[in-house]
C-alpha cells in the first residue's frame, strides 16, 4: 500500500522535469521568415565536400577565399560538423542543423541569446499580440565577420533654412526612398 | 418704434459725423485702407495657399503673429494705468481722459483677436473653442481661459465706453453708480488678461524661457510703460486735433508713473539675466542666443541690445522731472519705450521659446512678406478703429454731438 | 479636478447639435456661398466632435470622407474606428546602444502613415551625437542634417525621436478645443477635423513630436496607403496639427501588427508591446535592460522607453 505513493511522486516528478523541458524547448522562436542565408549554390554542402577527405589543419583555403574569418580566434571545424558537412556542431559535440544554428552563437553569446528569444535583440516582425516573425542571427551577422555591415542612411529632412515654398505639381512630388530599399538584410 | 427710428437717426447723425472730416481726415483713412486692404489680400492668399507662405516651420511654429499679440494684450492691460488714479483716487486731470484710454484698451483687444485669428490654421473652425456650441478646454487649456478674459475685458470696457459716450450724447453725466461696480471688476480684470496672456507661456514646462515665474510680473511691468505711452502720445494729438483740454498735469502723472513701472521690469529683468547666467545651466541657451548669439547664429542680437539700450534711456528719460516735462525728451523716451517694450516682448519674447528648439535645432524665424504685410493690415485695422472712435466721441466730449432724445430737443 | 469632471465637457447632456447648426448655419452662410455650396461642405463645417458623435453619425461621417477622399485622391480608402483593445496600454523601446541612424524608419513612416511629401512632414527625427558631447538634458549638440555615405559612422550615436505618447501629455493638456488626446490604450490622437491649428500643442510638446501642415499636403497618388484608421493614418488637411499614433491602424487590432518603424528597422533596435501584459517585449526591456525616458525631468512620464541592450 505504501509503496505505489512512491511511484507516484516518481512520475509526477518525471513528468514535470519533461513539462520543464518542453517548456524550455518553446522559448525558442516558432517562425523564421527567410530561411538560412546561405550564398547561392553553396548549399547542400556535402555536394563538394562528401568524397573529401577531413583535413583539421589550419590553412589558407583555396576553395572558400572570400570567407576571412574575423570572429573569434578558431577554425572552421569549431562550428562546422566535419563529418556531416550539412550540418553544424556544438562545443559538445551535439550534430544541429543549420536551421538551428542559433544554439551555436549561444554557446559564447549567452546573454545575447537569451535576448533574442526575447524578442528583444534583433528584428522581429508580425503582430505584437500574435504570430511573431523572427530571424536567424546569421540573418543579420555573417557568422565570419559577424560585425553588422554599414548601410547608407536615406536622406535627411528638408532644412527649414533652405525650404522656401513653392508650389509644386503631382509629378515633381519625390517618391518616398524607402521603396527603393529591399528588405533584405544583407 | 418711434424708439428704433430714433435709434436710425442717432446712428445716421453719427455717421455724417464720422465721415464728415478735412482733407488730412480723408488722406489719414485712404492710406489706412490701404494697408488694410493690402493686408486682406495677404491673408486671403495665406488662406488658399497654407501657412506656408510665413517663415513659420515647425521648428518656430509661432512669430510674428503671437509677438504681436502679446504686445497689444500689455497695451490692452495698461488702461489700468488710468482707471486706477481715475476712479479710485478721484485724480480729476486723468478721470477727464480715461475714456481714451478704455477706448485703447477696446481697439488693443480687438486687434488682439485678429492676430489670433490670422495665426489659425483653421479660421473657420474657430467655434470650436467656445463653450456650448464647441468644445472648450476649460479650465484646462490657458488658451481658453484666455479667449474668456479677454472677450470678457473687451465688453467690459465697451460697456463702460458706450454708457459714458451715451450719455455724454444726450446731455447727461454718467452715474457713478453705474460706473462703480464695472470698474471694480475692470482693474483686476485688466492684471488678469496680462497674467493669463503670460501663463499661456509660462505654463509650458518644455520651453524654458518661458518656463520661468518672473514672466507674468514682468509682463505686467513692461505692459505699464508701453501701453501709457502710447497713451501719452495720442493724448498730445487729441489736444493738438481738438478742443479738448487734456492737462499737463495728467500727461505728467501718467510719464512718472510709467517711470516706476519701467524701473520695475528693468529689475526684474536684471534678476532674470543674473539667475540664467550666473547658474549657467543648460537652460541659459535661449537668453545666450538673444543677447550673444548661438553657435553663430545671431539674427536678434542688436534687436535686443537695441531695446535694452531704449529702455533704459526711456527709463531714464521719465525718472527725471525736468525731462520728463519737457515735450521734447517725454516724447522722445515714449518712443523710445514704445519700440523697446515691442521689440522685448515681441519677436524678443516668442522667438527664443522656440531656439534652441526642443530637440536642440536652430532655425532663425524672421517674418516673410505675408507675414508682414498682414501685420500691418492688422495695425491699420486697429488705427482705423481707433480714428473712429475719436472721430466720434471727441465732438460727444466737446459737446458738438448732441443725440435727441424722445421728448429732447436737439442743441445743435 | 477628477478625470470624469472634466472628460463630462464634452458629454453635455442637452443636445448641442440644433444649437450648433442653427448658429453656425446662421453664421457661415455669410461666408459662404449658400446656392452652389455642396452639402458635404456643410457636414464636414459642421461635424462634431468624434467622441462626441454616435456610431451612426460616425460611420455616416468615415462614409462621406470616404467619398471625398475618392474624388480628391482617385484611390478608395478604408477608413477605421477601431475601439482601444481592453487590457492594453502600448510601449515602445528603442535601443540607443544597437540603433545605426540609417533613417529607414523615417520614411516607413512616411509611407505607413500618408505624411504629406511636399511639404514634407516627417514624425520621426533622428539626432545624432557625437560620442562624449552633452546630450539627453540637453540636446543643443544634436545634429539632424547628417549624411554620410554610410552609417553608422565612428564616434558618433544615434537617437530617433518621436511621439512618446506621454502619461501626462501637455500638448492634450493645453489644446484649447480637445482636439487631441489620450486613448485608453494610451496613444496620444488628434481629430484632424476638429483642430483648429492654433499650434498650442506643438509649443507645450517637449520633443518636437507634432507637426503642422503649413501647406496643402502632397504625394505622389500611388503612393497613398489606403488602409487608414480616423484616428491615425487618414489623409490630413492644410492647417492642422498631426503626430505619430503608434501605427494605430495597425496595432489596434487583434492580433495587431507591429507599428510600420518597428518592422523596417533593420538592426531590430525597435520594440513594442503591451505595457500590461508581463510577458511581452517591452517589459522584458524595462525589467532587464538600462532604461531611461527623455526629459524625465518634465514628469511627462513618456511611455517611449529608451534603453541599453549592451
């Protein structure tokens, strides 16, 4: 009679760890507008690289001779899955795919990745009291040289000083700039 | 209605009398309708083509409009000056002109309304600002409660003027006890519209300049030397124009008087520069651009120093008995304290509340042509009003305008 | 003075509309030419004050706008009343530590929300400081003409400036006709059909966030946005006063997307959010991150929060 309490309390405890988990498991952003950014044809990338063989020394690459990596002190093994090349890897060793490569930022990036979960850091889109639209953080950052790239500033407001009236007709009214810019990031 | 046709006839008899006049009456009212007119075809295009056509942006959204305004509300208020040694002391020289005076304050208050009107962006919804049929911000709104002291200034004033001219014109004294209790209101009445003219700006925390509590006295102050000498001025011309004995005494009392006054508004003044400039803090950017100019703009500077220089010559100009009797120096420093008192609580008011603008811009206003060319529409709307008026009770004054009544015969 | 008090101005017990239109019938037929006045002339001369009309003089008013916007623009608009949502009080973060001062959200603006292009009005001002110089308590070192070739450029910060729909707005406060004022959801609004432009609000708004229509508004026609709220986003008219609403024709809805800036910016340094709901963006910033509001010393209590991500 005593014991079936026990198993009980097990189970619960079980279930709620499981509940925690899931819950955990939500924080992450339903809904990715664009998907992962990657340069045309590179991908999959296991059409070049699956009869190649691994090699982890450090070199100047032949291949890839845009890629100058301007982040942190590493190589190219460090995120990228040397087995399965269409794939990532974290520091323990978990296989991701790209689609997630946020757990990867957040390995050193902890703060900055709970904000974005947040919505808080980065852009984000949609409604405000529904379905948000997040991005990736290789959306906005080129994980090689993750430093966010200038733009050029749309034009500024008309100074009072030199706005002298005149009258003007409809097609003489600018357009509005905005249009001209794409909403891609990069 | 025998009462209505007299009621025809006086105003017929009236009017042969304000249209009757010499050729300088005639030349003084053509150049008068003149500028008016110029001034109505200004405001009709300001109408059709937008506020546009002023040098106001958003930067500076009030000028040379608002400038004015506050300026003839000081001269409005300072019939005060007047009613008080009048009424109140029984001072018999002044009690003989305070009539003039009110009849300042009544042609003040209206061009008051017009500068208002002509700065609207919407005229025609102006009805939307009264009670009842609009929708009256009161008691929250400054600009409400000062649409309600000064329509309640301009009829109190009117009622005064109109019941003395009337009856004056059918051959009677004016009862004091009719007087009395409108004067009583009028002398509190007339501080009031000048205070609540300067909490309309005081009130404004996001503006500085303004946001400072010396502003209403110094209003008043200022409004007390400008107001009575222009006063003084158009006292000299009735006398020189009519019959009318106008007292030197009187003209005198009202000059020392105005020596107080400007003595006040200079201390004042000097409280004000000395509290800006020996804290320094960041709020000294307005006055620094009045009287130094501001990261090289400079636009208002010699204005400015033009007026404190006028002030004090003015200032000094009354405090001296023996300048101030003589008719030369008194009308020298009225000018002088007209200009100043215009120039310090006009453009050199207004235009600093708005630079540096709140988010640190600098755009020097300086009014277009429009602008300009209404204003002085608005100025010669007010002389105009102003000519009639004498035109009208100097012969009631002298006694050469005689109304019939029923039962009366007439003395002309 | 209770708030109930002074919201009963305008909810006057005895009709007020047969006074109106006698008066002002009486009144404008002076100034107007009476024959060949069309009579929607007359409706809009004399419509009320929108929280003073019903639900079906307002939808007979959207529906004559409607029909004028039609024939002014040559393009249908959708005008909406939307109500504020129950339980909702709207905040906004920007993050002055990511934003670039590229302006796009400027002009997004100006296409969400039909500013007039010549003239040109704009709701949002981006200042920019020079690292090191004064700034916040005073914005004397502010430059707002800047254009680089890129941005952002060294040494220097960005801060967009706009409507921050205050608690305790002064511009509602000093509006001598209640032609502005603060909704339940708390946007700042203004009935662009009862403003007389008597610009009382934009000398009391400490941050420069209300502009006037100093002349008729322009844009090219394609480019009007046709989905419009009364409140907001409407075609405005010559001579009066207009401000950022939050995108109130996006935002009140439910769901409600987010305001037209925050969507454009491309460094994501624009939140919005529900001020009462503990779970969302907004007060994620405001209980995690360094924040601060402009000219707090105003007691103007903005519900635009500035904040530090970094």
């Amino acid at each position: 009679m005593q014991k079936i309490p026990y198993v009980l309390y097990f189970a619960l405890f079980v279930f709620l760890l499981l509940f925690e988990v899931a819950k955990a498991k939500d924080d992450i952003p339903e809904f990715f507008v664009p998907p992962p950014p990657f340069s045309e044809g590179i991908f999959p990338c296991s059409g070049c690289h699956k009869g190649m063989e691994v090699n982890t020394n450090r070199r100047e690459l032949s291949y890839h001779e845009d890629i100058k990596l301007k982040h942190f002190d590493g190589w190219c093994l460090d995120c990228h899955n040397p087995n399965d090349r269409d794939k990532l890897r974290l520091a323990s060793g978990k296989v991701i795919p790209f689609t997630e490569s946020y757990y990867l930022c957040g390995q050193c990036h902890g703060d900055i990745f709970r904000d974005w979960k947040a919505g808080v850091h980065g852009k984000r889109t949609g409604m405000w009291n529904g379905k948000k639209e997040y991005r990736l953080c290789v959306h906005c950052h080129w994980p090689h040289q993750p430093r966010f790239r200038p733009l050029e500033p749309l034009p500024p407001p008309v100074n009072p000083e030199d706005n002298k009236y005149k009258k003007v007709t409809q097609d003489q009214i600018p357009l509005n700039p905005v249009n001209n810019i794409s909403d891609k990031l990069r | 209605m025998a009462k209505l046709l007299q009621l025809i006839k006086n105003f017929l008899v009236t009017l042969k009398f304000i249209t009757k006049g010499s050729r300088w009456y005639y030349g003084w009212l053509a150049f008068l309708l003149f500028l008016i007119t110029s001034g109505i075809l200004s405001y009709i295009k300001q109408i059709d083509q937008g506020m546009i056509l002023t040098n106001m942006r958003d930067q500076v959204s009030w000028g040379l409009y608002i400038s004015n305004f506050t300026f003839l509300v000081g001269v409005a208020a300072a019939a005060v000056l007047l009613v008080i040694p009048a009424y109140l002391y029984n001072f018999k020289p002044i009690k003989e002109i305070v009539l003039f005076g009110e009849m300042l304050a009544i042609t003040a208050i209206i061009m008051c309304l017009l500068f208002i009107v002509a700065d609207l962006g919407r005229p025609e919804r102006a009805w939307h600002i009264l009670p009842i049929i609009g929708a009256m911000h009161f008691p929250d709104s400054l600009l409400a409660w000062d649409v309600v002291v000064l329509n309640g200034y301009l009829i109190i004033n009117s009622i005064v003027v109109f019941y003395v001219l009337y009856r004056l014109s059918i051959g009677k004294d004016y009862k004091m006890s009719v007087i009395w209790p409108i004067v009583v209101i009028s002398i509190p009445w007339a501080i009031s519209i000048h205070t609540v003219t300067a909490f309309l700006y005081n009130g404004l925390s996001a503006r500085p300049f303004w946001n400072a509590s010396i502003l209403a006295p110094r209003f008043i102050a200022s409004a007390l030397c400008s107001g009575p000498a222009l006063m003084l001025i158009i006292f000299q011309i009735v006398r020189k124009a009519s019959s009318i004995e106008i007292a030197d005494t009187a003209i005198f009392k009202i000059a020392e008087l105005i020596a107080y006054a400007m003595g006040i508004n200079l201390f004042l003044f000097g409280a004000e520069v000395f509290k800006e400039f020996y804290s320094g803090s960041v709020h000294l950017a307005p006055m620094e651009y009045l009287y130094f100019g501001l990261h090289g703009h400079s636009s208002l500077v010699i204005w400015m120093w033009l007026a404190l220089i006028f002030n004090i010559t003015a200032f000094i100009l009354f405090l001296r008995p023996k300048t101030r009797e003589n008719f030369f120096t008194l009308n020298l420093a009225c000018a002088l304290i007209i200009t100043g008192v215009y120039i310090e609580k006009g453009m050199g008011l207004i235009i600093p509340g708005f630079i540096p603008s709140v988010l640190g811009e600098i755009y020097e206003y300086g009014p277009s042509g429009i602008e300009k060319s209404i204003t002085v529409g608005i100025w010669a709307a007010g002389a105009l009003v102003f000519t009639l008026f004498l035109k009208f009770a100097l012969p009631v004054y002298t006694g050469q305008l005689r109304f019939k009544t029923l039962g009366s015969h007439s003395e002309e | 003075m209770p708030k109930e008090i002074k919201n009963n101005i305008l909810q006057k017990p005895f009709s007020r509309r047969a006074l109106l239109k006698g008066g002002a019938l009486g009144l404008a037929s002076l100034a107007l030419p009476v024959g060949n006045a069309d009579a929607s002339v007359w409706e809009a001369f004399l419509q009320k004050h929108f929280k003073e009309m019903n639900d079906d003089e307002l939808q007979s008013v959207i529906k004559r706008m409607e029909k004028e916007y039609a024939e002014k623009y040559n393009v249908n608009f959708n005008i909406k009343s939307t109500k504020p949502l129950p339980g909702t009080l709207f905040g906004y973060g920007l993050d002055v530590s990511r934003c670039i001062g590229c302006r796009r959200c400027v002009y997004a603006c100006v296409k969400e929300n039909n500013q007039s292009m010549e003239p040109q009005i704009h709701w949002i001002t981006v200042l920019r400081f020079k690292k090191g110089e004064k700034w916040v308590s005073s914005l004397e070192e502010a430059e707002v003409y800047y254009a680089p070739p890129e941005v952002p450029e060294e040494g220097h910060f960005y801060m967009p400036v706009q409507c921050q729909q205050c608690e305790n707005p002064p511009c509602v406060k000093v509006c001598p006709t209640q032609a502005t004022w603060k909704e339940r959801d708390g946007i700042v609004v203004v009935d662009y059909n009862w403003c007389i432009g008597c610009r009382y609000c934009m000398a009391a708004c400490p941050y420069g966030a209300r502009h006037f229509n100093w002349g008729q508004p322009n844009r090219a026609k394609q480019e009007y946005n046709t989905e419009t709220h009364y409140l907001g986003n409407r075609p405005r008219y010559k001579g009066v006063v207009e401000k950022c609403t939050f995108c109130i024709q996006r935002t009140r809805e439910n769901p409600g997307r987010y305001p037209a800036c925050v969507e454009i910016c491309p460094v994501g340094a624009r939140k919005f959010g529900n001020l009462l709901d503990p779970d969302s963006e907004i007060r994620y910033c405001i209980e995690n991150k360094r924040v601060f509001r402009l000219k707090e010393d105003l007691n103007t209590s903005p519900k635009f929060y500035y904040f530090f991500a970094t």
